[in-house]
C-alpha cells in the first residue's frame, strides 16, 4: 500500500514540522463536509493534513436531514465547510451564518453543468452531480483549490494527493465506459424509482425510466402492481431497481411476470459505513456498475 | 367494456390469476371454521389466535427473513401454544377460556411487538402485519391450497362432533367422548387457517376473511350446511371483487377484499332472509293469519 505508507511519511513529517514549531496550536485542518461522499473527497485531498467530519453520516439521507446543535458546533470550529449546492442543503447557509464561525463555504459543484430534470433554464437543478465521474473530478478539483487557500503550507500535498486520487478517478470513469460498451446498446436501460441517477445516465448512457404510479412506500394496489408490469413490458426494461417498494416479493413478481432480471441495491446520496459496499466514493460507483451491468447482460 | 373491467385484469397478469386462485383456496377452508367458529360464540377467538400467531412469525421472520416455511412453522407453534395453554388453564382452574386466551394473546402480541422490532425495521413488521395477495409465489400457493385441502379433510372427519357440540354441548358429552379432542383439533384447525390467510392478507385481516363470509351467512340460511355453502360463496365473491377494486381503483388488495365483505355484510344484515332489518319490519304476507 504504497498510498498509505505516503500518507504515513507526510504525516510524520507533518508531526515533526509541528514539534519544531510550540506555538502552532492545532496540526489538523479542520474541515466539515455536508454528507459523506464529500467529506470522501476531502478525506483522499486532505489527507492526514486535515480533519474532516460528515454532518449527514453514512446510511443517512442528506435530502431529509435536519441540523443539531453539535453540528453547528463542529461548523463554528470549522475553517472550511464544504457543500454539494444544486440546493441540495438548503439548510446550511443559515446554520453557518448561526453556528458564529469563520468557515469559507466552498460549493463544491460550481463549475458543473447541471442536468434540470424539469426543462428550461428555471427549472430546479438536479443536485446528485456526483454520479458522473466527471463531475467528481470537477469537485475534487474545486476541494483542492479551497484547500490550498486555507491551508497554504500544504499546498504542495493538496496538489500531489489530488494529482493522484484524479488519475484513480480517471481510471474509474474508464472502467464504467468500459462496463457500459459490454452491455448492447437496446438493453441499457433499467427501471428505477431512484431519483438520484440522472448525471449517471447523462454520462454513461443507461437510460433510468422511472415507475409510474408508485408513489409510496406503503403498501401498493393491484393497480400500481399492473401499471409497472406494463410499463416494463412495453418499453422492453431488462431489469429493474426497484427498492422503494418495500416487500421483496412484489419485486419478485414483477421480475417473474416481465422477464426482467432483479438488479442490487444503488447507491446513491450516501456511502456506507466501513463494511458495506461503498465504504468510499470510488467503491460506490464500481458497486453501482457492477450491479447495473450484471443486470443488463445479455 | 364489461370484459375489461371484470375479466381482463385476469387474462393480462398472472399475479391476478394467483391471487384469485389464493382466495378461492383461502374461501374454501377459512369460511367454513369461520362458521363454526360463530355459531360457538367464538369469532372473538379468531381475532385473538390471529394476533397470538405475530411471534411465532415474527421469529421465523427474524431467522430466515420473508421464508415461507418459516414463518408458517413459527405462526403454527405459536398459535397451537396459546390454544393450548390457555385451554388447560381454562379447564384447571377458576379462570374461564376467554379471559385465560385474552391474557395468552396479549402476551403473545407483546412478545411478538417486542421481537420484531428488537432487529427489524417497521417496515419488516408491516410485512408480518399485512402480508400480499398481490405476491403469492408458487410455493405460498401450494401452501395455501395444501392448508385448505387439510381443512376440509378434517372438517369432513369432525363434521358430526363439531355440529353437535355447537348446538348441544352437553347432549355430546353424555353419548361420546369426542368433545374435548375436537375442541381441540377445531382449534388447530383455527390456527393453520390464520396462517394460511396471513401469507395472503397479513395477521390483521387473515380473521377478516373467516368471520365475515360467516357473519353473512347467518343473515340467509338456517341450517348449518346452507350456511357454509353460503359463506364459502360469499367469501370468494369478495375475494374476486376485492380484486377488481384494487385493480381498477388504487385501495390496497387486501382491505379492498376485507371491505367488498363488509358491504356484503351490510347489505345482508339489512336485506337478509334470516332476520334481516328490513324483514323484521315488513314481515312476510304469507306469515300473515
């Protein structure tokens, strides 16, 4: 593990270079991000320079979260507080403003082109930017840049370690190219009550149709049941991603009646926790294409 | 036109074929025991053995997930355990049976609650609470329809016992024997048809499906095989309209079902021929002197 015997050294220098100076008081960059994929980013950025803390946690959901006062706590002994945007946290400009910190807001997806779902220049921004690799890039770029300005002693580190995690990114988004060129062309497209994956599909070309009808979680009519099975049977869906719908065997069902192959679990707005199957931003995109293209192939 | 609302949703998708074949199967073993269940003053019961089922479930749930086997294992020894132990206790001490069950099921209930949620999600719960019809796999079928062949077999078996002890409890223990035992395999039979019914509509309703088919019989028929020929109709007349409601309109299938049989009820306790409201108060002519 060549990075993480580097990251080590850099640590350890930075640790001396500490020692040598008695009136630095803290050796970290302290550095809050609003949801885990993130505070992943500037985890693989910031490397060992810098302390980063998730606000919304892995497993939980940023669209439906709301602030604690330990979070505006974390945010007023923060130095750099980064954000999706694509208002995606509506509730952080005021938490920042009220925390009484001097935390820079960097949005980490300014210089995307955002995907609007709902047609014209007005229409609200589609926030989950992220799932195109390419826009990680862009993020991972913008995260380097706030960094350097916080923190100009490590500027050198913060370029060399983005250096790096770009060039693993690269290598990502061509390994998704690659999964996507093996499935033929008229079977990549999956039906998905996920709202999340609109940059996905814009970039690698999976077209993800949304069930229509399904509106809740609870328990659905003969109706919806039907309404799904048709759509699926006429648009020729190969495999469906169907986790809202909370009974397993009604997902069974429809596979069974349609043809379709049943696809895993996408994930989409948060990692998992250290066990699970996207502990970090690259696993989670290599799990969601694994799950994709083993549902698609032929 | 007619077609398309009534039969087509049948011929287009097989999860509606499925789900009518599991309700015929329900109909014809559940109507029955909800029958007898009536006419021995026990359709509470049925309501109490369908909540002391959720642990036994909920535990086969917790170890093997949504497994069929497992969590119709668990319904039945739950069930039976209850039955059981609340009959002994009924029949060794002051404490009379509807007391002695209310405690069983209430403990089951709270142990089951206390289960479920310890590891599962509400979600979960809501599975073992409200099950599909929409959902029936090949095995649940042949479970279902295994449950109900058992029960009718049995019925046939404990047929004259049963009828007797509804009308006259104490005729039957002066020439035979049989009371106690086919009190108890009435009982059993109670229990797996709570099983089967909660694999289809959920513990909540699964009793929905045996009670009321029975409580619209007695409206029409005075004699006990007129009644089960009634109720067995009735249910499955529900179960089918149930159906077509839930497809054509967006209500859940199972309430839908439960619901198409409270209509019926309703209209039975108003139009029925046995003691219905409206021939209690315009009687017959013919009865006139």
């Amino acid at each position: 593990m060549p990075m993480h015997r580097r990251a080590l050294l850099v640590a350890l220098m930075a640790c001396a270079a500490t020692a040598l100076r008695p009136a630095y008081a803290s050796d970290k960059v302290n550095v809050v991000a609003t949801f885990s994929i993130l505070a992943d980013f500037v985890r693989n950025v910031g490397g060992d320079r810098v302390e980063v803390t998730a606000l919304v946690g892995p497993g939980a959901d940023a669209h439906v979260y709301t602030p604690s006062p330990s979070d505006a706590k974390k945010i007023a002994a923060a130095k750099l507080v980064v954000v999706n945007g694509l208002g995606l946290e509506g509730w952080l400009p005021r938490l920042v403003k009220s925390s009484g910190g001097t935390a820079t807001t960097l949005v980490a997806s300014s210089g995307i082109t955002p995907l609007r779902p709902g047609g014209g220049h007005h229409a609200e921004a589609d926030p989950h930017a992220w799932q195109s690799v390419a826009n990680a890039k862009i993020y991972v770029g913008n995260i380097r840049d706030a960094l350097m300005t916080a923190d100009p002693d490590g500027a050198a580190t913060y370029r060399s370690n983005a250096e790096q995690y770009l060039a693993r990114l690269d290598a990502l988004d061509r390994e998704v190219r690659e999964a996507v060129a093996q499935i033929p062309p008229e079977r990549r497209k999956v039906i998905s009550s996920h709202e999340a994956f609109g940059y996905f599909a814009a970039a690698y070309g999976i077209a993800f149709v949304a069930p229509q009808g399904v509106s809740t979680e609870s328990e659905p009519s003969a109706r919806d049941l039907a309404t799904i099975i048709r759509q699926i049977r006429k648009e020729n869906i190969p495999a469906v991603f169907l986790e809202n719908i909370s009974d397993p065997r009604l997902v069974e069902r429809i596979a069974a009646e349609t043809g379709a192959r049943i696809g895993g679990t996408l994930y989409s707005d948060s990692l998992t926790g250290e066990k699970g199957d996207a502990p970090t931003y690259i696993d989670m995109v290599r799990h969601n294409i694994r799950a994709v293209s083993s549902a698609l192939k032929s | 036109m007619l077609y398309d609302v009534l039969i087509s949703p049948f011929t287009e998708f097989e999860f509606m074929r499925r789900a009518l074949a599991g309700i015929i199967a329900l109909a014809l073993g559940g109507a029955p025991i909800g029958v007898f269940l009536m006419l021995r003053r026990m359709s509470l019961v049925g309501d109490a053995m369908a909540h002391a089922i959720l642990p036994g479930a909920a535990i086969g749930f917790l170890i093997s997930g949504l497994n069929l086997f497992a969590m119709t294992f668990g319904g039945l020894i739950a069930g039976f355990a209850v039955a059981i132990l609340s009959g002994i206790v009924a029949r060794t001490t002051e404490l009379k049976e509807d007391a002695s069950l209310a405690t069983f099921y209430l403990v089951s209930l709270a142990l089951g609650v206390t289960i479920v949620s310890m590891r599962g999600t509400n979600i979960d719960l809501l599975h073992v609470l409200f099950g599909n019809i929409l959902a029936l796999d090949d095995q649940t079928l042949l479970v279902i329809a295994f449950n109900a062949t058992i029960t009718l077999l049995v019925m046939a078996v404990i047929y004259r016992p049963l009828v007797i002890e509804c009308v006259d409890p104490v005729f039957l223990r002066t020439v035979s024997r049989s009371g106690a035992p086919t009190h108890l395999v009435f009982l059993a039979l109670v229990v797996v048809n709570l099983v089967n019914g909660f694999h289809a509509l959920g513990t909540l309703l699964a009793v929905g499906l045996m009670i009321l088919p029975a409580g619209i019989a007695r409206f029409w028929s005075r004699d006990i095989s007129g009644m089960i020929a009634i109720a067995v109709a009735s249910a499955m007349v529900s179960g089918y309209a149930g159906l077509v409601l839930s497809f054509q309109t967006k209500v859940p299938s199972g309430p839908a079902i439960i619901l198409v049989a409270a209509l019926l009820y309703v209209f039975s306790v108003l139009f029925g021929n046995v003691s219905g409201l409206v021939r209690q108060l315009f009687p017959g002519r013919h009865l006139e002197a």
